[in-house]
C-alpha cells in the first residue's frame, strides 16, 4: 500500500503552524513479529532541527488514535511517529495467536525499530528531508503504551523471584511522557498476575526525565489499590521527573484517545487542553532547552483559583 497524505491545518486553536501527515509508512520487521510495521508521521510544515516524538497507544488502538495529543505536538514544531502495535484492533490478532504472550516485547521492539528507521520516517513526508534532529527523541505513551515506553527510560520488569529483568533503556532517548502508567505489580488483582506477567516493574532505574500524569478517580481492575497506584511510577523513580495528578480524572484523562471516543468516560476539553500545553512545554524544555515555558506553565497552574490538577516534581 502506498502512503497517503493529508494537510490538516491549523487544528489546535493556538496551533503556529499547518501539519501534514502521512500513512502508512512501513517498516520491515523480520523474525517472529509476523507484520510488518505500520506507522504514521505527523510534522508540521516549517522549520528545521524539529524534534523527534514517538508516541505508543495503548491496548488495541493503532496509529489513527491520539490526535488531540500527535495534532498539538505536530502543530508546536514536533515530528509526532505513532506505530500500530500487535494489539491494535486494526490488525485483528487473536488472543490464542502464539505471539500474544510476548506483545508487550514486541511493543518495545516496535519503538526501537522506529528510532532505527528514521531516515526512512523522514524520507516519507513530504517536504521533510533534511528537517528532522535524531538527537533529540522523546518517547510517549498511554497506559500499555506509557508501560512499553517506560521500559526504554530504564524501567526493568521483575523476573518471577523478583529480579530485575533485562535492561531495555536506549540512550538515543532524552525524555519521556508518561500517560496513565500502570504502578508496582505488589497489588495486582489474580487475573492480572496471571495473564500480565509483564506488569510487574521496577521503577528503581528509571533515569531518563519524565513527565508522569496521573487521573486522581483512575481506578483500574487491574489493581487492589486505588488511584494512587498511578503515581507509583514518580514516587519509586530517581529524578529528573515531575507529577502531573488531574482532578477528577479517569483513565482516559479527559479524552487523550480521541475526539468523541466511547471509552472516554471523563470527557473534558479543558482537561485534554492542559495535557497539551503542559506535555508541550515539558517537551520542549527536555529536549530544546527552552525551560522558561514549562516554569510559567508550572507557575500558571500552581496560581490558578480553580486548577484542573496539581503538579510537582524532583
């Protein structure tokens, strides 16, 4: 199939320039994967040196899901990669397939393949050549996604007995934004210990900076505990991080999946407005130096009379 391209103009409301888009982009991936790899690349139409995003979705979405965040980081100067991972509805794999114990594998692998094909990303756009900085990658992700890319920041999944696992973390990333992330695996339910035998991380060696957000109502079944099991990631991690806990939120964060999503059961265009503009900031303070935007979006949230959340950071 050959890529297709679109021009979407101007789609966030402060956005300072046009996107364009192209899928799918395919990436070959032999061995035991079974597909090729499809991605999609969003960039924004101006500028040089852009920054590098690659975002991973998470359970049985694909590379279509997640614009109000890859629109926002595109329009804002950066190259937004989303790849469509095994589990993607999409892709139709089925629970019994033989590959389906090692997706979470697969996953990280996935993001690993995207880093080593971004010439070929590049090359896809048009107009983009020569445009893309590969020193400095961000990763990104949303809950399963938040997980498989936590594992590229240093994040290590405990053996059975507890041990530590492989080190996966790739010094070719500089930061990472982390959506819902799934906590310490002490407090899984019986069903998740069973059949996610990957959840159970360690955050111990997570050095790579990160933002972390976590909803304050997100009550997942796949854990005993409450929504505070979201925040493990920050509190059992090593700075660089900072916390971002949103009010009311659930696991969908106010609709970071899409516009008008059913399983978004915490609509609030405010709230998605706030993850934009402060991922954004933290972004281009990560990876562009530019850390007076992210202080004075920090100061503006803390100054608020009414905020949508709280954010802290060590």
């Amino acid at each position: 199939m050959s890529p297709s391209h679109a021009l979407i103009t101007r789609k966030p409301a402060d956005a300072t320039t046009a996107v364009v888009s192209v899928k799918p982009v395919v990436l070959p991936a032999p061995g035991g994967r079974g597909e090729d790899l499809q991605v999609r690349v969003s960039a924004p139409t101006a500028g040089r040196d852009l920054p590098v995003v690659v975002f991973s979705h998470g359970f049985g979405w694909s590379m279509d899901g997640y614009a109000p965040l890859a629109d926002y980081w595109a329009a804002h100067g950066f190259v937004v990669v989303r790849p469509t991972h095994l589990d993607s509805r999409t892709l139709g794999v089925p629970a019994e397939d033989p590959r389906t114990p090692r997706i979470w594998r697969y996953r990280i692998e996935d993001i690993t393949r995207v880093l080593d094909g971004l010439d070929i990303l590049e090359a896809s756009v048009p107009g983009l050549a020569g445009r893309v900085d590969p020193g400095r990658v961000a990763v990104a992700g949303h809950s399963w996604g938040a997980q498989t890319v936590s594992t590229l920041l240093g994040a290590r999944v405990l053996d059975a007995d507890g041990t530590p696992g492989e080190d996966m973390s790739d010094p070719r990333i500089k930061a990472g934004v982390l959506l819902a992330l799934t906590g310490l695996g002490d407090d899984l339910t019986p069903f998740a210990a069973e059949h996610f035998p990957f959840m159970r991380p360690s955050f111990d060696t997570m050095t790579t900076p990160a933002l972390i957000v976590a909803g304050d109502h997100d009550q997942s079944h796949l854990s005993t505990r409450g929504p505070d099991w979201f925040t493990d990631p920050y509190t059992h991690s090593p700075a660089d991080k900072s916390l971002l806990t949103l009010f009311g939120a659930e696991h969908s964060l106010g609709g970071i999946p899409g516009h008008e999503v059913a399983e978004t059961t915490d609509e609030n265009p405010a709230r998605v407005a706030l993850i934009q503009h402060l991922t954004t900031a933290f972004l281009r303070s990560s990876l562009m130096g530019e850390d007076v935007g992210w202080k004075a979006a920090a100061a503006a949230l803390k100054g608020d009379p009414a905020p949508l959340g709280e954010l802290r950071s060590k």
